[in-house]
C-alpha cells in the first residue's frame, strides 16, 4: 500500500510496476485467460488524472474516512491545479466499466498470468473462491495491492480503515448482528415491539437463556397444558452442533448447570414435508451497499431434506428426522448424494428451482411461499440496517468497499408460512457434490460481477461520491449531480445482477420506509425514483 506520504508520481511508478509487470503478459493474458473478464487498457495519463481527483476530494466531507483524508491530504500537498481539482465537480463522467465473471469450472490445473488483480484471504482459503477468481485471472498476493478480500470471519477494523475506493471486502462490520443467533432474535423482538408483532412475525418465539430464564419460565407456566415442544442451540455454534429438542423443562434446566448460554425456541411441529420428509432452504441474500442500501436474493439455492420420515411424535432425540442439516444428515445410512447437476430434484440435497418446480406441479402456492421469504429478508436486514450503517461511518472509507453475501436459512411449515431459522455469516461454499459446485459456482461468479469489480484503468474514478458539501461548490447543483450518479450507479449494478434479484429498493421500497431507524436519503432517493 501507499504511505499518506508517496509523491503522485510515486504512486504512479508503483502502479505502474503492479500492474504492468510488462505489457507483453497483459496482451497475452487478454487472449488467453480471461475469456469474459472484461480489462480495459491501463492509460496512466488516466491514472494521474484520477489521481488529481482524489488530491481535489476535501478532506472535511466525510469525518469518518481518516485513511481517506489522509490520502486526500497527502495529495493535496502536491500542488494541483485549480483548473484540474475544478473537474472533479461533476460525478457525471463516463460510467466506470467492471469485470465479468465466468463460474469456477472445478479444475485445480489453473495458470494464471500476472496482469495486476489480486486477492487476499483473511482465513484459510476456500477452493471455490480461489478456482472462480484464479479462472478469472486474479492471483493471491497477501501483500501487494489486492482487489478482493474474502474471508469466512469477521475483518478487523484496521483492514476497513485503509481501504482504497477500488477495493471491495466480502462482510460489512457488524453484520453479527443478524448472524449471531441470540442478537439476531434480539434485533427482530425489537422491530416486534416498535413496529408490531404481526409485521415480524417470522421467527420462532425464541429465548437466550439463562439471561431470560424467568421470563421463559413465566411464559412456559401459561402453556405448559399444551406441550410445547422447545429446540435448544449453544448460542455460537453451527452445522446442529449441541442442539436438542424436548418437551420436558428440566431438559432445559439442566443445561443451564453447564453455564452455556442456549438459545431456546419453540419447535415448529407442522413443517411442509416432501416424500415425508422434512426439508429447509438455504437461500443466498447479498447486501452491496448499506448507503443507499441494496439488497439482492439469488434465484437459485438449496434444499436440504432430512434423512428419516417425519413424524411429530418421533423420538426427538432422532436428529435424522428433526434436523435439515447436511453436515448431520450426510452421515445417515438413508442420505442420497446428487451426482448430477441436471437431476437437481433427486437425493438429500435439490436444487431450489427444483423445489419451486416441484411445489408449482403440486399446486401448492410456492409464489406466495417466496414472496414471504423475500418480505422477512428485507425486514430482517431492515432490522441491523442501522448497525451496520454506523459501523460504516466509522469504518469505512467508501460506499464500494464492502459486500456481503449471507446464507438465510427457512423452515417452511404446512400453512406455506416460512419460518427464519437463523442467518449464516458465511454461508458455507463447499463443493461435495457436483450440484453444489454448479448452484454454488454460478451464484459466486454472478455476485463477483454484480458488486463491481473495477478495471485496472479505472480503478481511481470510483466512488466520487464523497465529493460533496464543500463550500466553494455550487451544493445544489452538485448535489443534483451526486442524485443522478446515485440512480446511475444503482441501475448499473442492475444490469449487472444476472441470476441475483434485487429485492430493495423496488417499487414497493416505500412499504418499509417505516421500519427504518432513520430515513436516509439515499434511501429516499431511490424509493422515489422507483415508485
Ligand atoms: P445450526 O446453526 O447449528 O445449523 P439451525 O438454527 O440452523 O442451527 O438449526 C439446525 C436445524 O434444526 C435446522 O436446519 C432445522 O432443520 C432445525 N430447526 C432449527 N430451528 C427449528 C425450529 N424452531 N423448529 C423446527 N426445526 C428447527
């Protein structure tokens, strides 16, 4: 990376070396390794002016982008001319280009020349990530000027606080707050509360024990005559891991000795079956932007069966009955891998548009099924919407630099209502069977060129959108300007979006403006301009 300090030229001469190791590569790797990977030409001409840019960018707009300011000031310190920093009034230059991604086609034989776009791993590397983007063309360099960088855990604040516009990181900070079990339930009992029960009634009633012990007890006492039925989780685990299902208190009670904290709700005893079997969706949810917020919902997905027919009254002990996990079910003798792709309806595991197929040749409602999902994963968002917006405020440089992809698992019940059972930080993009590597691969390649992956020429016109505000500006003009190039960016992306449908804003964006903590305007922008 850049010290504040570098010279223009310096960082040019940098550039240079990075990304133009030498041209004959660049022209080679243009024919040969990046079939759909649209590179432009690198112009350095371009480079420095983009540079000049940044240098005109005041670094009093925004007071929580210190790395930015710092570069910004450190430019400043270059002597720009007036006339050139007056350029950098309009957002309305040419839209920035970005890079299309082809799916991982699952080879481990891969060359990749070296043409300048890099990626870093914050935890240990995962095939499917590093096969799509090494296919892509993009290398793994821990410490040169890296583009993209994945990581199954969370990323700490320093990595935030130093990103360049360019550079896209794959969680926002704070998303725990939906993915944690227990914070998630906190954050939707409080949308509960504000905004009524009947608007967020999608999660099992749920109990963080031993904090809420006398509450549960208490509202346990008023049901106990109809046996109800609990499922207890440790609070930070995964994969079914811990969990148990009783209807007898002192079940409960009893963990409560081992001084874990479990997270307890109410079994859903009525789920929809398939074949007899009980099943539940994972559904791939990618957030691009927090400010204006949009959030986008893959089209495809899994479902994911129990191995053993269900049956309320079975032995709840029988975690091939009660549990939809995978990595529970792969080791029953009943579980049936999926060996071809194009038999998505076969086996443990199905395509989700196979399972819409399914339901639709069933006559069973499968468009009001997703209609709900797509309504509670808007809210539940809705619900850390703030959360994660403020960490960005703090965190964050630029509206570009983060993207998150979460896997929202639902439990669907006999009255086609969808249930949220939890959302995964990290939804898990392992290949164990040549289904996963065709939904997984796709959905992956489809997010790369959704979030915008710019070019190496274009890497310095990104994000002009913290140009604003500055006093020897015309604000009105120029924040008419920053409108357009919001919209602008906002259909881009759209067209971008492929197998991914936007789910907000919408036409309907306006139906959840309520639920807000606070109405942002670009938000506001948006929802006009879609009504
Ligand atoms: P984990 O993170 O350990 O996988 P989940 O919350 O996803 O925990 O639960 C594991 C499985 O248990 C789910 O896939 C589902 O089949 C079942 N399950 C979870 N919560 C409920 C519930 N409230 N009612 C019925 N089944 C549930």
């Amino acid at each position: 990376m850049n010290s504040p300090s570098d010279s223009i030229d310096d960082i040019i001469s940098l550039l240079n070396k990075h990304y133009h190791p030498n041209s004959n590569q660049e022209q080679q790797s243009q024919q040969n390794s990046r079939p759909k990977a649209g590179i432009g030409n690198v112009m350095l001409p371009q480079i420095k002016q983009q540079l000049n840019v940044l240098s005109a960018i005041p670094n009093t707009y925004n007071n929580n982008s210190d790395k930015f300011k710092r570069k910004a000031a450190s430019l400043n310190r270059q002597q720009q001319p007036k006339s050139q920093a007056k350029d950098t009034n309009s957002f309305l230059t040419p839209m920035t280009r970005y890079l299309t991604f082809k799916p991982y086609s699952g080879s481990t034989d891969i060359i990749i020349n070296d043409v300048g776009y890099y990626y870093k791993f914050g935890s240990s590397p995962i095939k499917l990530v590093k096969g799509l983007l090494e296919e892509n063309g993009f290398k793994e360099n821990n410490d040169k000027n890296w583009t993209l960088y994945w990581s199954s855990c969370a990323i700490r604040s320093e990595i935030y606080t130093n990103l360049f516009a360019y550079q896209k990181v794959c969680h926002f900070p704070k998303s725990y707050e939906m993915t944690r079990k227990d914070l998630m339930h906190r954050n939707i009992s409080k949308m509960q509360i504000n905004h009524g029960f009947i608007n967020f009634n999608f999660i099992p009633k749920t109990y963080i024990l031993p904090a809420e012990m006398s509450y549960f007890l208490e509202e346990h006492e008023k049901i106990k005559n109809n046996n109800p039925v609990y499922i207890c989780k440790p609070h930070a685990s995964s994969q079914g891991k811990g969990i148990f299902i009783t209807d007898k208190i002192q079940d409960i009670l009893n963990k409560q000795n081992s001084n874990n904290s479990y997270v307890v709700s109410h079994y859903i005893d009525k789920p929809l079956l398939i074949n007899n079997l009980k099943f539940d969706l994972r559904i791939y949810v990618a957030i691009t932007c927090i400010n204006p917020l949009r959030i986008y919902v893959y089209q495809d997905g899994l479902a994911r069966f129990a191995t053993e027919a269900y049956n309320p009254d079975s032995v709840k002990q029988n975690r091939f009955v009660h549990l939809t996990n995978y990595s529970v079910n792969k080791d029953s003798p009943n579980f049936v891998a999926n060996q071809d792709p194009t038999l998505d309806y076969l086996g443990s595991k199905w395509s989700l548009l196979a399972l819409r197929e399914y339901l639709k040749l069933n006559k069973i409602n499968e468009q009001q099924i997703f209609e709900r999902i797509e309504d509670l994963i808007i809210k539940t968002i809705i619900s850390v919407e703030s959360a994660i917006f403020q960490a960005c405020e703090m965190n964050v440089p630029f509206r570009s630099n983060c993207f998150s992809l979460f896997g929202f698992d639902v439990l669907v019940d006999q009255f086609l209502k969808p249930w949220l059972l939890e959302v995964n930080f990290s939804p898990s993009l392992n290949i164990d069977a040549p289904l996963d590597l065709k939904i997984k691969g796709e959905m992956l390649a489809d997010l790369f060129t959704l979030i915008g992956i710019v070019p190496l020429d274009q890497r310095f016109s990104q994000d002009l959108s913290y140009v604003r505000n500055q006093s020897n500006y015309d604000v009105k003009k120029h924040q008419q300007e920053f409108e357009k190039y919001i919209i602008k960016e906002t259909e881009e992306e759209m067209k971008r979006s492929r197998g991914w449908k936007r789910l907000y804003p919408s036409d309907q964006s306006s139906r959840y403006s309520k639920y807000f903590e606070s109405d942002r305007p670009l938000n506001a922008l948006l929802r006009n301009h879609y009504k």
